[in-house]
C-alpha cells in the first residue's frame, strides 16, 4: 500500500511516500522551495502535481493525507480562500485518489468536511507531527524548528495538547514562535548589536536573514540555504557576511571578518533566547512534561540549546530515532502515516521498523 503526506507550506512544499506491506516499510521524502507569495498561484497545482509524479513513478497511492500553512501567505485576502485554494490544487494533482486533511485537533477531515470548516484545517501540521512524536515519546514537548518558525507543543499520553489551535492563538501562548533557521529578518531578532567595543543600533531593511548566520557560524551547508537571499546574491560564506555587514550599514570594507563574525554569534545567541522565551512560557503550564524532543533543520543547533537553557535534561532528537530526513520533513511523513492508519495500518508497528 501507497500512502503519501503532503504538507504544503507558505515557503517549502514538502512530500512523503511511505510503502507500507511485507514486512517491510519504505520512507521516500521530497521537498521544494515554493514561495506562494511570489509565484503565480496557477502554479501550484503544477508544482504539487510534479513532485506527485516524482514521487509515485506512475503508481497511483492508496490515499493522500493533507497539512498546510501556504494559506498565511499575503497571496490569498483571506484563510478561507487559501485553504480552498490548496484543496482545489492537491484534488488536481491526485484526481481520483482519496484525499484526508489534518485538522487542528489531529483529527482527518474529508475535502468537503476541509472546505466547509477551512479555519480548522488552517495551519495544521503541528498536530500530524504532534500526534508521530507521541506515539514514541507519550509525555513531552515536542519542538519543530523550520526555515520560518519554531513549534512547541505539549504531547501528554500520546496526544497534542496546545492551549492554542489558530496560529493567533498560539502566538499568544508560546507554542508558536516566528523565527526560523533560513528566512527570519534579523532585524526581528535583534535592534543592536556588538561591534568596535560598543552596542550599534541594525537598520530595519531585509539586508541579511537567518541563513547567513547560520551559514557563516556552519550551522547549515550551501545545500540547506534554499531560501532565496536578501540581496539575490551567492549562498556561500563571503556573500553572507558581507550582507550581514549591511545590517549594521557597513561591508567587507569597513568591517573586518571578526566583527561580522561576533555580530553573528550574538545574533545566534538572541536567536536561541526567542526560542526559549516559548518553550517557558509553555512549560510553565506544564510543569509534568519533562522530556523534550527535538527536530527540524534547527532541532539541533536552536531547540536543543533552547531546550538546555530552560534547564531541561532529557532531551531527544528526532534525527537519532528516524533520520534526518524524516526530521526535517516531519508534518508529511506523520500525514502519510495518519493516512495509514485510517486505512487499518498498524502505525505503531511501521513506526517500529521506520526506527530500524
């Protein structure tokens, strides 16, 4: 049997095959950079379509399960209409096949039942991933650090327990947090910064992202830097400090490497302090939870150190249980095997072996 997990996002779309009979469970991952409010919404039936195709090589999947954040994106007026809009475009990429989408509550909703109740399939891929981590780790908080934002949700018996659902609400209650590892301002991070001994106020322009200091500080390769830069120049070492100099209306001329190199690890530093100002907040409603799991492309580097500042010692990473690839990649591998399990899988036993 064939499942496939779509997590279609504001910036990356992500795909995940998963094969499931014989004893045997194959995981297959596919991503693509894809910002929705740059590109033509015509092509985003394409776009899914295509990885679809990359995916399945001609073989028709069993069912297609659904998460999604692209209906955020200043694309679409209004949620509703992006969440329509997403449905209509994933219907014309599996024409046929049963599609399931994630709601808020973990729960798999028809298309009809999607577009009927769109705010509560809005921005719900926490809780596919979510409800994976809590099939291994029962009791505890679950962060996803991605290109964009930083997820913090409690799993108390196996299940996501937020206070919050909308994004709005998990603003307020610390389970979201918008900074990530690639596309984050840095000016949303910090408004000063060291340099020549004294503090410098940073110039609010989009001079420089994330991904240029955590590819300077080697947190991430050329290869994790997706995101298109600031200035649409190089993604290597030398063109990302060098737009980390303009943060502070300066360049490689008036800077030296060192002072663009203490500005990145005091970003760094701030970085991980936003990170832990969430993971507080809710740990503060949930004194119990004393384990946390880790995963995304900054599980290791943002929620783990964010994870040992607020003083917690048990700490997992999804990379050590599934692989990078599947950590980095969670929301759809979960949907694949949400759909799965509605289909009479035994999830805990494919989970078992995708562990090896």
């Amino acid at each position: 049997m064939i499942f496939v997990g779509l997590d279609v996002g504001g910036a990356n779309t992500k795909a995940a095959r998963v094969d499931v009979g014989s004893g045997r469970v194959r995981v297959k991952v596919v991503r693509e950079y894809f910002p929705v409010w740059a590109r033509s919404r015509g092509e985003l039936p394409e776009l899914i379509s295509r990885i679809g195709r990359g995916l399945c090589g001609g073989e028709e999947p069993d069912c297609v399960c659904l998460t999604m954040t692209a209906e955020l994106s200043d694309a679409y007026e209004t949620k509703r209409e992006g969440v329509n809009h997403v449905l209509s475009s994933v219907e014309y990429a599996f024409k046929g096949v049963e599609v399931l989408v994630v709601n808020c509550m973990a729960e798999l909703l028809s298309v009809g039942e999607a577009r009927r109740r769109p705010l509560e399939v809005a921005a719900a891929n926490w809780p596919a991933t979510g409800w994976m981590v809590g099939r291994v780790f029962r009791n505890c908080i679950f962060m996803d650090v991605g290109s964009t934002t930083t997820d913090i949700i409690p799993v108390r018996d196996g299940v996501p327990c937020p206070e919050g659902r909308s994004d709005t609400e998990r603003l307020m209650s610390g389970e979201l947090v918008f900074t990530g590892v690639l596309r984050t301002n840095i000016s949303a991070i910090v408004g000063w910064v060291p340099l020549w001994g004294r503090m410098c106020r940073v110039s609010p322009e989009k001079f420089a992202l994330t991904a240029d200091v955590h590819l300077i500080l080697g947190h991430i390769s050329e290869e994790d830097y997706t995101c298109e830069s600031a200035d649409g120049r190089g993604k290597d070492v030398e063109h990302s400090m060098a737009r980390l100099a303009r943060v502070v209306c300066g360049d490689l001329e008036t800077l030296t490497a060192e002072d663009v190199l203490g500005i990145a690890r005091y970003v760094y530093v701030r970085q991980v302090e936003q990170v832990v100002e969430g993971l507080e907040q809710v740990s503060s409603r949930n004194p119990d939870l004393k384990t946390v799991v880790v995963a995304g492309l900054g599980g290791r580097f943002l929620a783990w150190r964010a994870a040992e500042a607020a003083g917690f010692r048990k700490i997992h990473s999804l990379d050590d249980v599934f692989g990078r690839m599947v950590s980095e990649n969670a929301p759809a591998v979960a949907a694949a095997l949400m759909a799965a399990g509605r289909r009479g899988v035994d999830v805990d036993e494919v989970l078992r072996r995708m562990r090896g």
